[in-house]
C-alpha cells in the first residue's frame, strides 16, 4: 500500500457484521468509511465471496437522508465517477452482491464504483492480488480527483 495510505477494518460494532471489511484511506482524502471514497476488502454474507471495490462512505448520508434516499443518492453519485471514468473501469465488476438485504449492506452495494469479485476458494496468486489493489488504488484515485472537480448539486449532498 503507498504511503499516506491507513487501514482500517472492522467484524461489526458490538455484534457481528453480515459483512466485515478492510479499508484502505488516503489521509489525504479521508480517515474514515463514513462519508468520502476509499477502497475496501468487503467479504459477502456466505463468506465466500470477497470484493475489491472502490466505496463510497455510507453512514453520514444514510444519517442526513435516511437508508433510501442515501441508497438512490449513493448510486446517482457511482454513475456519475463511472461515467468520468469510462475506459479505465474496463474489467472491473459493476453491480456488486453482497447475499443480504441488510440496510448497512445495501448501502455498500449502492455506493460501489467500481469492484472485482473473489471467491475464497479460489483466490488469485498473491501477485495478481497486489496488482489488483495497485489497480484499484489508483481508480481510486481518479474518482476521488473526479469527485473534486465535479460541480454538480449531487455532489455536493455526500462531500
């Protein structure tokens, strides 16, 4: 991970969570999954299916719109980065599944860019894995300048 980058993860804030993560924040853009984009490990209900994917926070637009609205926000905000991406999100996995209708994990789903989906049993060599976050590390880096440079008043709800 390049410098500059903290990691964070979590299993669930006093239960278990249908769906831990390992997120990975510039300090220069965030240092937290609540509001911004990053890029995260997202494990699937089953267990068995893991997620690269660059996110967007959830839980302070959940908490100024309520779940739905964040939900549709959240995603008009994804397609928005996808379409200032374009040819750079080629072979990446757009929507993301995580087997829970969940509120949390909904909310994950909505606000994916970009993903590339793993199944546990079948885990790539870990060279291809350090490749594939370079990769993602640096989509995430250009959602983040598009995010910047984006004026529109969708925008402005989530950053």
């Amino acid at each position: 991970v390049p410098a500059g980058y903290q990691i964070h993860g979590s299993g669930g804030r006093g239960t278990t969570t249908l769906s831990p993560w390992v997120g990975f924040f510039d300090s220069d853009e965030i240092t937290s999954p609540q509001r911004g984009i990053y890029v995260a490990y997202i494990f699937a209900k089953d267990l068995r299916t893991v997620f690269l994917s660059v996110q967007q926070g959830i839980t302070q637009l959940s908490n100024e719109l309520r779940n739905a609205r964040a939900r549709a926000q959240l995603g008009a905000n994804a397609e928005l980065v996808r379409a200032r991406l374009g040819e750079v999100l080629v072979g990446f996995d757009r929507p993301m599944t995580l087997g829970t209708s969940g509120v949390r994990q909904r909310g994950y789903e909505a606000a994916n860019i970009a993903s590339k989906t793993y199944t546990v049993e079948a885990l790539p060599p870990e060279e291809a894995l350090r490749s594939d976050l370079a990769r993602m590390l640096h989509v995430h880096e250009l959602a983040a300048s598009a995010r910047r440079e984006a004026s529109s008043r969708a925008w402005s709800n989530l950053w």
